[in-house]
C-alpha cells in the first residue's frame, strides 16, 4: 500500500501525511521505512486515534519515525488539521448495527455518505477526501461492498468526483483468515477518468467507472457476455420477487413428511432449502413445514388451532424462546414474519440465496412453501412460468446476474430481490403487457 502512495509521487521536503486511525502504526512504520530505503524526505505525519493502548504501542514503534499521535476521534471535527498530500489507512470495518441510536444520528447530520445501512468506513473515506489536498493522494483498505450495494450509493458518487487511479481485489482471506473480500483503492484529488482495475484472478482492465452512483459490479468484473439491453426488468413483469419465510425456529417447524403425525396432515405444507434445490435438482423434497397458517396468510386465533396447538403446546418452551416473541412482536406459536400465503401458493420459480452458480427452477404446482435460504418469482399473469425459467437459466441472464450480484464467501453470488429485480428481460414482455392493459 505505501507503494501505492507514493507511486511516481515520492515524499518531498515540506509534504503532510494523515494516517486515520493510526492503532499500532504499521502504516507509519512502513512509511518511514520506505523513505529510509528510497532516501527520500519523510512527510511529517499526523496519526488520530482513541484507543490509549494502542496509542502508548505507536509511539514505542514510532520513536524514530517522522509522526506526532493525537489522541481523538477520527470522524470528529477537523478542520483545525489542516491538509495533506498523503491519507493511508485501514479504515474500521463496523457495520451500523454496532453504533448506538446517539451516534447513527450524528453520523447521519454530519456525512452524506451515511445512507441506509451504512458501514462506518464509508464515512471515513468522506472524512479523510476533505482533507485531501489538491493532488494529494488517499490509499485505503477497505471490504469491496462499497462497489455495489444501495447504502454506499453516495459514496460512489463521491469518490468519482475525484480520480479514482486503482481498485485492487485482495483474496477474500487475505487477514487472518476474516472473510471480507478486501480491496485496495487509490483516489487521487485530481481530475481523471481511467481506473485501472486488478481482480482476485489476477486479471486486469482498465475502465471508466460511472459517476450516477450506481453499482460498479458489472463494470468492474468479467462478463462472459454482451451486455443485456432492454428497458424492461423482472420487476416489472413478476407479481413478487422475495426470499422465503423464516420461522425463527425450523428446527420445530420442518420436519420429514413420513413424520408427520396423521392428524397434523391438514397443517403442512411440502418446503425446501437452499441447499435441497441442488440437491433434489428442484423444489420438492421430502420435508414439510408444519404450518399455522390458513391459506390466506393469516393466523388464526388460540382457540382455533384444534390438532396444531395440541403439538404446538408440546414445543412452547423453545417457541416462545424466539427473539420475535420475547420482543412482543409474534405469538408464541406464530412464525418469525407471517408468510404472505396468498402469493407463495402460486406456480414460481425458485433459486438458492448463495450460489456459486445461478439456477433457477420451477414450483409448477405452486405447492411449495421455501425457507429463508430460497427466492422466489411470481411471474405476472400474462409472462408464461417456462418462458421465464429458460430465460433466467439462459447465458445472457446469468453473465448479468454474475456481473451484477454482491459476492458471498468463496466467490459465490447473493441472488437478493434488489438486484434480481433490476434484471433486463425480453422487450416483448412488457409489451405483452401493456396489450392486456387495452
């Protein structure tokens, strides 16, 4: 990364580098030691910090280097900081579920990047580009989903207001073995519109990234195929793309369809997993979800739950030890959300959540109720089910569903409604369409 920084740009006398974030400085530390080897100038540096820990270990590392450690909150006020030519750092990887109602709030008053379910270090990049000086350059470290997803939409509009020199794709288990598919980009406060690309495989391009703020994924991976061209997408040609019902406790709930008592026959409906779909190369298993519902999604009453509460009755200590019962949000004998009945019992097609490869494939009888680790696709009355199972299965669909999708562990595809709404389809079916509308 410090090579990076410094890549046809080497430290010169008078030069500031800011290092966000600082923890035990190995940033600083490599700096220096750059600057020693190259004997080049080395720029006098400015590290922020909180930890007291961390700090007291910086500055025994960093006795000989060239840097003053302050003890403060990177994502405060820093206008009396001053700018600098260089940023370098490994930016905190926290997800908005770790910061309290006070601080999301803040956050969201003061930086534009914090959008939805932000990660905090979107914000670091604002934080550190506002300090950028002019031609200066910002190396960061951070997990590739800033490429992609609805939350870092700002921030992608943000970044290409400067040139974005190089995004670098480290292997997903490049740290100590933690899962977070990291790259490598260097922004440099410049005009520019090239940016050079270096995927995990090795391969690399040389592209110009789009500056709407919408996802970079397809510009940025291989595609195996010309792109899809056509103004109408699945969403607009599906009654419903979603991911299957959680129950909060299948454990209970899912059980072998030989299992099931006789008088609870009237109570299940067929399911299926993810992983079953590879498996059964399809929806139907041999396990059904015991279910409470009625057809119409709704859940009757105690009183009415005749041969079902009577085995519900025998599992209600770990029912009701479900986080949407103790939070009042369900009855002890209700599933996690309620299943929207009314719509999953239609012929669908169906695909795992992670794949390594997208598959689609049928529910011709309309019969199966999936689990959480399942999508399903109502097609629109008018669009036939077969049609669009060969399409989604096509090589077009999956090069762009490929390019397209946020990637899970082990290179494999998250197949998440957002994405899979936004799919191109045959023009013809939206004309289709607009024909039963006269």
């Amino acid at each position: 990364m410090v090579a990076k920084l410094f890549e046809k740009r080497l430290p010169r006398d008078g030069d500031r580098i800011l290092y966000p974030g600082i923890g035990t400085g190995p940033f600083a530390l490599a700096v220096s030691q750059f600057c020693n080897e190259h004997d080049v100038p080395e720029p006098a540096g400015v590290g922020i910090e909180l930890d007291p820990d961390r700090i007291e270990t910086a500055r025994d590392r960093l006795q000989d280097a060239n840097v003053e450690i302050e003890r403060r909150e990177f994502l405060r006020e820093l206008s009396n900081l001053g700018e600098f030519r260089y940023v370098v750092g490994n930016p905190p990887y926290v997800p908005i579920e770790g910061l309290d109602e006070e601080e999301k709030e803040r956050y969201r008053a003061q930086f534009d990047v914090a959008n939805g379910r932000f990660d905090l270090f979107a914000l670091f990049f604002e934080q550190a580009l506002g300090v950028l000086a002019d031609d200066g350059r910002l190396v960061f470290v951070t997990p590739e989903k800033f490429e992609y997803t609805e939350a870092t939409t700002p921030l992608r509009r943000l970044m290409t207001e400067y040139h974005v020199e190089e995004i670098e794709h480290l292997q997903e288990d490049a740290f100590d073995g933690h899962i977070t598919f990291p790259t490598v980009t260097t922004i440099q406060n410049r005009s520019g519109d090239e940016t050079r690309i270096v995927r995990r495989d090795g391969t690399e391009d040389t592209v110009v990234l789009p500056t709407d703020g919408g996802s970079w994924a397809s510009t940025l991976r291989e595609t195996r195929s010309e792109t899809l061209e056509s103004d109408v997408t699945l969403g607009e040609v599906t009654e419903r793309i979603s991911c299957g019902v959680a129950t909060g406790a299948d454990s209970v709930f899912v059980t072998d369809e030989s299992e099931v008592p006789p008088q609870l026959d009237d109570w299940t409906y067929p399911t299926t997993s993810g992983r079953q779909l590879r498996i059964n190369d399809g929806p139907y298993s041999n396990q059904v979800f015991i279910c409470p519902y009625n057809e119409d999604g709704r859940l009757p009453p105690e009183d009415e739950l005749g041969a079902f509460g009577d085995w519900a009755e025998m599992h209600r200590d770990r029912l009701e030890d479900r986080s949407c019962v103790e939070k009042g949000k369900q009855v002890w004998y209700g599933w996690h959300e309620n299943p929207p009945l009314q719509d999953i019992l239609q012929p669908k097609i169906v695909c795992k959540d992670v794949a390594d490869e997208p598959a689609f494939w049928a529910d011709r009888e309309g019969s199966v109720v999936p689990r959480h680790s399942v999508y399903y696709l109502v097609p629109a009355d008018h669009v036939d089910l077969k049609e669009m199972l060969d399409y989604l299965n096509s090589e077009p669909a999956r090069a762009w569903i490929e390019s397209h999708a946020q990637k899970a562990h082990n290179d494999f595809y998250r197949l998440q409604s957002k994405m899979l709404t936004d799919l191109p389809v045959p023009e013809e079916w939206g004309k289709s369409y607009q024909t039963t509308l006269v």
